[in-house]
C-alpha cells in the first residue's frame, strides 16, 4: 500500500513538472489574507505552500480551512524565480499537486526549480527571465548554491 501511494505521488509531481513546463503557468490558493499554506505531513515545523498544474486541481482543494482561497494562476518565471527561490531561503517546501486528501509530493524548492528548468530544455522551450539570461544560467546558478 505504501509503495502504491508513493508512486502516485511521483506520478502526481512528474505530472506537475511536465503540465507547467508546457503550459508556462502554476496555480495557488490565494484569499484576502494571503496564499494557503500548510505545515509539512513530515515535521511540522516545517512550512509548505501548495500550487498545482491545473486550476481545477486548485479549484478542489478550496474547501474546508481554504474554502475562501480561490484559484490564482502565477506565471511560470515568477513562480521559479521569486517564489521558490524564496521558499528556498526560508526552508519552506512545495507542495506539488495536492489532491482533496492533502496528499501529493512536499519538495525542496530548489529541486523544483531544477526539475522545471530541465523539463523546459527537454522540451526546447524558452522562456523570459527577470534575474537569468537563460535556463543554463538559472541552472548554473542554483546547482552552485
């Protein structure tokens, strides 16, 4: 059972790193008092914020303490860029994916980074950063730190 979940989580975070790659766009819950965030299922002294692939993902998890958040999409260089970079110095993960259950993947934020900057190569996709002239760049840059 525990290795069926743990696929499907994989399965979920492959699907996340491939869908915004393509699409160039994440999606948060966001409410008048900030984004939704959530305390990691491994040590809960350890924030994560979730974003999805899809709105309709989003859309799924806005019920119960985050029935006031909405979908908001981020663009893709703004989410690598300010967000995780972010997250990354504040030890906070991501959280890719999320289903209604809370249960999807809780990655370091720079892994996300990396994972989406080599997806874009590997689909020969460029796109226009504020901080990097290109994704070899940002790749460089990170995989130094």
């Amino acid at each position: 059972m525990e290795e069926q979940v743990t696929d499907i989580i994989e399965s979920k975070y492959n699907q996340f790193i491939e869908r915004v790659a393509a699409t160039k766009l994440v999606w948060g819950l966001k409410s008048k008092t900030g984004w939704a965030n959530s305390e990691s299922a491994e040590d809960e002294k350890v924030g994560v914020i979730p974003f999805w692939s899809e709105r309709a993902y989003a859309k799924i998890c806005a019920r119960d303490d985050w029935k006031s958040y909405s979908p908001t999409e981020v663009p893709l260089a703004n989410f690598l860029e300010d967000w995780c970079i972010g997250m990354a110095e504040n030890e906070t993960l991501v959280g890719t994916n999320w289903d209604a259950n809370m249960l999807g993947k809780e990655a370091d934020a720079l892994e996300v980074v990396l994972d989406i900057l080599n997806r874009l190569k590997a689909i020969n996709s460029t796109i226009k950063f504020t901080n990097y002239s290109s994704i070899d760049e940002f790749i460089t840059d990170i995989s130094e730190e």
